[in-house]
C-alpha cells in the first residue's frame, strides 16, 4: 500500500500549520510561488537542495522530507500481532479514496469492538461472525463523515452495542444514533475481554480527535500516518507535542494503524517521519 500523503501533500499540511501563505513559503524557500502550487497539487518534484530548503522553512526534518519526495521509504510491517489479539481491516472505499475500519477482539473473551466504521458494514460483519466476536463497542477517533459513514448502520444492527469517543465530539457523532455513548477519557483503563483499551486524546486533526492503545497496537485514526499527519485544523505545534509525546514515546516496535494509508510502527516513524 502507498503511503497516504505525497510530497506536495506534506508541504501543504506543514505550510497550512504555521500559517504560511504560498508567498510567504516560495520568499523563504527561494522558489516562486507557481512552484509552491505545482508542488503541492503533484506536479512538482524540486531538487534536492529546494526540497532541504522547504524543509528548513517549514520546520521539517530535510533528510527524511527527501526520501519521501523520491519515494525511497515504505515503513515496514512491523512485529507479529500477539495471537490473543484479533485484528481485521476493512476497507471502506469512498469515492476515489479508501479509509480504514478496523475489526480487534480479545480471542479469548470473544469480546470485540470496530474502530472508525466509515463503510464497508457488511465486511465488518464478516470479520465479526468469522472470528466468532460478540460487538461490544465502537470507538471513533473523529467524527468525519469518513469515519462514521457506517456507524447508524452498525449500531442498528447491534442494539447492545456502546459507542465511544471524544466528549467535545459526542453532539456530532452521535446524532441520530441510539446507542449508549461512553467519554474517550484520556490514559484511562477500558477492558475488552482480557484487552485493555487506552483512549489519548490529541486534538489537532479536529477539537476532540482520539488515538486508541490496544495492547501494543495503536489506531492513531487520521493524527498521524506513515510519514506524515493529519490536516492540523487547531494547534499545530500542541498537536506535534502531543504525538512526541504520547504515541512516539511508545515502544519502537508499537504498530500503529491509521485511518488511511499502510500501518507503520513507532520505530519507523521516528526514522522517517519529516515533522519529527
């Protein structure tokens, strides 16, 4: 699987967070503005030395912003997934782009729960009577239409089921929805079966946007993709300290599965992601 973000998409989202206007970054960098736009609308690839000069002006790492203009890094799968845990990907194809469901349970408990339905419902279900897992919850990152395009539908299905998310996000991603609402409230404890899930709320990519650890695997949702981050809608450099400090701060070998893109892991992304 590619890697979510291009180059161009990296510089717009840098520029976007420190509040840079094209003129403003082509002044800094030493390019015109028609090159800012051709970079980030994909028809640009500049030199070695413009993409070190962009990096510098936006506050990201130059060597690791170029291996991703040339497309020298993918991360890599990461470790075996502990065979207490299940986890399945759906696929929800919307329009031309695809976001990522996730399917966990605890194997022994046959306690599950889906992360970020956006589509792809009747996978979903699949995945769930496969492995033979009872839904228990459903726990929504953020509340994009993206994310929650399958949510009415999953919890019609599953009357039983409890819905979790961000408090400040409740009023839009619950309405319509009659199902019980528990708070993401961050570093708690949340037990599924023998699981423990540990909500981080790092708002950002919206007001109330929430990272979920499960075991040694976190769903970072759309805050951070392999090589790059969620649009910043609030707080760029809160949302940058937030990551450092609550995802990149996990052991290395924590896989970490967003809401789009390939997975990466801890590791890979202190390797090779340009805004750390």
């Amino acid at each position: 699987m590619p890697l979510e973000d291009e180059f161009g998409d990296i510089v717009a989202k840098a520029r976007a967070g420190r509040n840079m206007s094209a003129r403003q970054l082509a002044a800094a960098a030493g390019l015109s503005e028609h090159e800012i736009d051709a970079i980030e609308s994909y028809r640009l690839t500049p030199q070695e030395e413009a993409i070190r000069r962009l990096a510098d002006s936006l506050g990201l790492d130059a060597r690791k912003l170029v291996d991703i203009a040339h497309s020298s890094w993918l991360p890599k799968s990461g470790r075996e997934v502990s065979s207490s845990v299940v986890i399945r990907r759906a696929h929800a194809l919307l329009g031309t782009y695809v976001e990522n469901a996730y399917v966990i349970g605890c194997a022994k408990s046959a306690r599950g729960a889906v992360v970020d339905p956006g589509g792809a419902v009747d996978v979903i279900e699949q995945y769930l009577s496969a492995n033979e897992l009872e839904l228990s919850m459903i726990l929504i990152t953020h509340g994009h239409a993206d994310h929650i395009g399958g949510l009415h539908q999953l919890t019609g299905a599953h009357p039983g089921v409890t819905v979790m998310c961000s408090e400040v996000e409740r009023e839009s991603v619950m309405r319509g929805v009659k199902a019980a609402w528990r708070a993401a409230e961050d570093g708690s404890k949340i037990a599924l079966g023998q699981l423990n899930i540990t909500p981080l709320i790092i708002p950002g990519h919206t007001a109330g946007s929430v990272c979920y650890l499960v075991d040694a695997i976190c769903f970072v949702g759309d805050t951070l993709f392999a090589g790059s981050i969620g649009r910043p809608t609030r707080d760029y450099e809160g949302m940058l300290k937030a990551i450092q400090s609550k995802i990149l701060s996990l052991p290395d070998e924590t896989v970490l599965l967003p809401g789009h893109g390939p997975p990466s892991t801890v590791g890979e992304e202190k390797a090779h992601n340009p805004f750390f």
